[in-house]
C-alpha cells in the first residue's frame, strides 16, 4: 500500500509514543491529510486541464483536418478513449490512496484511544498512591486513639469493680457495726437492769437489817453501832462492784468498749495506751465509747 510504504506501522508506533503526549502527532496527521488533500485537488486540476488541452486539440485537428476523412475520426476516437482510461485509472488510483488515509487514521485512532486509555490508568495508579500514602498515617493515627480509648475504657471497668468491691466491703462493715451496736445497746441494758436489780436486792436487805436492829436497841446499843458500821461497809463493797472499774488505772470508770470482743473494760485515759483488751488480751480492732447513764 502506497501510504504505508510513506509511512510505515512501526513508525507510527513511535510516533505516538513520542508525539501524542504533547499533542505534536495528531498536528502532523491532520498537516499530512492537508497535503494529500491540496496533492489530490492538484492532479485533479492537472487531469482536467490535460482533458481540456486534449479536447481542444482534437477540435483543432478536427477543424483543421476535416477533410481527412474516417482516418482522422478514429484517431480522436483512440485519443479519446485514451483520455477518459487515463481519467478511470487516476479516479481508482484516488479512491484506494482515500481508503489507505482514512484507514491510516483510524488506526492511529485506536492506538490514540488504548494510549490515553494506559495513561488514565497510571494517573488513576499514582492517584491512589498518593491518596495512600497520605491516609496510611491518619489510619495509624486513629488506631492508636482507638487503642488509647480502649485502654482508657479498660481501666474505667477495673476502677469500676474495685469501687464495687469497696461499697460492698463497706456495706458489710456498716451492718456489721450497726449489728454490734445492737448488741452492745443489748448488752448495756442487760447491764442496767442487772445493776438495777443488784440495788433492789441490797436495799431490801438493808431495810432488813434495820428491823432488826430497832428490835434489839434497846438492848444492844453498841452492838448497833457496830452492825451499822458494817452495813455501811457491804453499802460501799456492793457499789464498788456496781461500778465498773478501768482495768488500766483501777480509778476511774470504764467507758470504752474494746472491739471484737465487747469489754467494757477500760476509761478514755488509759485507752490510748492499750493495744489489747485489758481483760481478755484479744488484740484490739476498734474502740466504741460507751455513754452509760
């Protein structure tokens, strides 16, 4: 093919590899069909104006040779004829050099076409890498926030717990105190009401033991004297034992409650000073005053 032989496939390989980045390849088409064009339009113009040069000749032959009979007739028939073959052949010749152009272009189209088409695809490549590279750290990033916040929630959960154990440890604290308070108000009016009765009973025998000695006052005064020495003397021995006495200093009264084991054994004194129960030795815990009325 005569444009192929102009312009061979590998050439226009390279041609576009090297020309249609810039632009410069479809220009150089475009100037190339151009050329063709005005080649084509020329001949055209040249065939014509030889059938026209040839017409007027064979006119003039005719005009001037008339009279040479059939002999000139068919040489303008043959000159003729030769004329519109040579017409025939240049319209052939024109229309396969068109059929070769247009194919020409619509090759170089489709490797325009699969060219723009590979180089989208490695813009669309790098693109993505960009967009990577630059999302690849603010993915780290948020990672470790999660990872911090899961800590975070972690942690929350542990404190959580431990208040939860700690409320319930205080919960059992609280009803064990109030359950020992219950028992020591228990104990404290036991107590009472043992004192109480402990008072009754001496004073009962003191009334006794005056009806006994006006019965014999007349008789015995001294020995009176000496049986009211001595119920004031078992008076004093019955209160001592009604007071509770500290078992640090022996003087004063006790008030203090020693926990766990409930003694009441010990004055606000000496209970900074003891470790222990005073009475039993139990290792003291805690302390409770005691307000005995």
């Amino acid at each position: 093919m005569a444009v192929q032989a102009q312009f061979p496939l590998s050439g226009s390989q390279d041609w576009v590899e090297n020309g249609y980045g810039d632009g410069g390849g479809f220009n150089q088409l475009y100037c190339y069909y151009l050329q063709q064009e005005q080649q084509k339009q020329q001949l055209q113009q040249c065939n014509i104006q030889m059938i026209q040069n040839q017409l007027q000749k064979n006119q003039n032959l005719c005009f001037d040779n008339s009279f040479t009979g059939s002999s000139s007739s068919s040489l303008n028939t043959s000159n003729y004829q030769t004329s519109m073959a040579y017409s025939q052949c240049f319209s052939d010749d024109d229309e396969k050099q068109r059929q070769e152009i247009d194919h020409f272009i619509r090759l170089q189209n489709e490797r325009l076409r699969l060219f723009l088409q590979e180089q989208r695809k490695q813009q669309l490549a790098s693109l993505m890498k960009s967009i990577e590279s630059m999302a690849m750290p603010l993915l780290r990033q948020k990672d470790e926030e999660i990872a911090q916040a899961a800590q975070r929630i972690t942690e929350l959960e542990d404190f959580i717990k431990r208040l939860e154990m700690e409320n319930q440890l205080w919960q059992r604290v609280a009803q064990e105190n109030e359950a020992m308070v219950i028992s020591l108000n228990n104990t404290i009016e036991q107590l009472r009401e043992k004192g109480l009765f402990c008072f009754e009973n001496g004073a009962e025998d003191a009334e006794s033991c005056c009806d006994m000695n006006r019965e014999e006052e007349a008789e015995e005064k001294s020995r009176v004297f000496v049986d009211d020495n001595v119920t004031e003397e078992e008076e004093r021995a019955r209160k001592k034992m009604m007071t509770m006495v500290c078992r640090g200093c022996n003087s004063r009264n006790s008030c203090i409650l020693f926990l766990p084991c409930r003694h009441l054994s010990s004055c606000e004194a000496c209970e900074t000073f003891l470790d222990s129960c005073p009475v039993c030795q139990a290792p003291k815990k805690a302390t409770i005053e005691a307000l005995i009325v």
